[in-house]
C-alpha cells in the first residue's frame, strides 16, 4: 500500500475540528487527520469519555495526541496527565481512580474504532472499507463511486 495519497483537509473539515477543539478541552492540541463523515462519530466518544470522568467524580486528565484514519479505520491516540503526578505515585485510591478511566477509555477507542469500519469517512453514511488505488478506505456505493472516477 502506498502513502502517496496525502490526506488534505478541506475548509469544511477545518471548521469541523476548531468545533471540536472548542467544545473538548482534551482535544485542543490534536491532530485532526480524518474526513468529513467521521466527526459526529468523534464527537461521540468524546462525550463518552466525558461522561467516564463525570460519572467517576474526576477532572479529566486525558490529553488526546492524534485521532485519524490508518488503514481505513479510525485511530484515536491519546495519554493521561494523571499518570505524571505524586499522586499517581502516592496515593492508590487516585491511582485506582485515574486507572478504571483510563481503561474505559481504552475500550472506548477501540469500539469507535470498530464503528468506523462502517461509516463513510467521506459523508457519514453506512459503508465499508475498500482498497481504492492502493488507499484503504470506509466509502458508502455513492463515495466509492466518486473516488473510482477521480
Ligand atoms: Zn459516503
């Protein structure tokens, strides 16, 4: 598979990502590499990974590096802050705490990874990945279409 197709965001894409940016603090410094049809799917785990730390009684921690497309699917790589504290190192119930969230975290990006495998990246659609000139790719029959005529 070759890497000669280099991702480009759009104008509406960038729109798409300050949005994100604003309304999830963890996300403000993230590298935003996906399409279009991805973002009500990041949106999502965003605010479930905000529910994990509301429903836990913590202050998010979570510093979310990169979510973008690898290999057709969606990617979300992220760390944890608390992890770097005294705390972490002193005190076991907030080692605990800090942990369940992380590893529910961990599942959550795994889900949404699988998620991705079947919307399109281009619109948001149902779909599935293809191989489109050496690119893998979750298109719905209409976006696959487009991108066989390019
Ligand atoms: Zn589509």
């Amino acid at each position: 598979m070759s890497e000669t197709n280099v991702w480009k965001p759009d104008d509406r894409i960038i729109a798409a990502s300050e949005k994100l940016k604003k309304d999830f603090p963890f996300m403000q410094n993230t590298w935003c590499g996906f399409g279009y049809g991805w973002f009500d799917l990041v949106r999502e785990l965003c605010e479930k990974i905000t529910a994990v730390y509301a429903e836990a009684g913590l202050e998010p921690d979570i510093v979310v590096l990169t979510v973008e497309e690898k290999y057709g699917t969606l990617r979300f790589e992220w760390g944890g802050d608390a992890q770097m504290t005294d705390e972490w190192d002193n005190d076991e119930a907030y080692r605990a705490a800090y942990s369940a969230a992380y590893e529910k975290i961990t599942a959550l990006a795994s889900e949404y990874e699988d998620k991705s495998e079947t919307v399109c990246e281009k619109c948001g659609r149902s779909g599935m990945i293809y191989n489109v000139n050496d690119w893998y790719t979750c298109l719905c029959d209409d976006c696959l279409e487009k991108e066989q005529r390019k």
